[in-house]
C-alpha cells in the first residue's frame, strides 16, 4: 500500500519568511534554533524550506522532513515521519503515528552527534519515499 505524502505548497531554496522569523527570536533559543535549522539546510542540494504553522520547516522539494519551533522555555527539533527513524540515543519524544521531536532548552546538553545523525535521517528517509513511494 502506497503512502500518500505529506506535502507543502511554496517550499523555496531560501525563504525570505524564515530569515524574519529568524530575526525574531533572539538569545539562546534564537541561537539553537539557527544552529539546528542550518544544520536541516545542509542535508542535500535538494534541501527547500518554507515557514509552516510558525515553524521553520526543511523540505526534500514539497515534502517536509524536519522542522525548528521555537516555544517559551525551549526549542524542538521536529521530524514528519521521526516514529520510522532509528534513535539508538533515545532522543526523540512524543507517541503520535508519524511525527516525533526532540527538545532542547538552554544550559541542557544535548548529544550533537546523534542529533545530527536523526536530521540525516529524516532527510534520507524522506529522499527514498519520494523517490520508491
């Protein structure tokens, strides 16, 4: 059984709605969420970005794979299909069918590395639904 994906209209290569939404979050979580959302834009030269439902969103074309909101007390680093993603380091939270999160807050350590290879993830993941349905 085919999967319908998910999908977002005015997915662009740079946003110009992300750079303000940038611009307005300031301090520490301003600076996590830059530094997690640059690490999304990296992850292919097919990486397109669009602001959705307030959050900074990475996409492979018009499919989203990962996003970046910023809350009052901290900032998640969000995947669309994380339930399908491998978490040896049990970072990522929630229950739902598909999406799942990882949330950092300031002053709290966070395990790089495998944060980096769960964004990795999410990309190559999206990339062979799009390309093998």
């Amino acid at each position: 059984m085919r999967e319908d994906l998910l999908r977002f209209d005015g997915a662009v290569e740079r946003d110009p709605a992300i750079e303000q939404w940038m611009k307005g979050h300031r301090g520490e979580m301003g600076a996590i969420a830059r530094r997690w959302f640059a690490v999304m834009r990296g992850s292919g030269d097919e990486v397109r970005e669009v602001l959705h439902d307030g959050c900074a969103t990475a996409c492979l074309g018009d499919v989203p794979f990962a996003y970046v909101g910023v809350f009052t007390a901290h900032v998640n680093v969000g995947f669309f299909y994380g339930a399908a993603l491998a978490d040896p380091k049990r970072l990522l939270q929630g229950s739902g069918k598909r999406m799942r999160h990882v949330k950092l807050t300031p002053g709290t350590n966070i395990d790089d590395a495998a944060l980096r290879l769960l964004i990795a993830g999410a990309y190559l993941d999206v990339k062979e639904r799009v390309e093998n349905g």
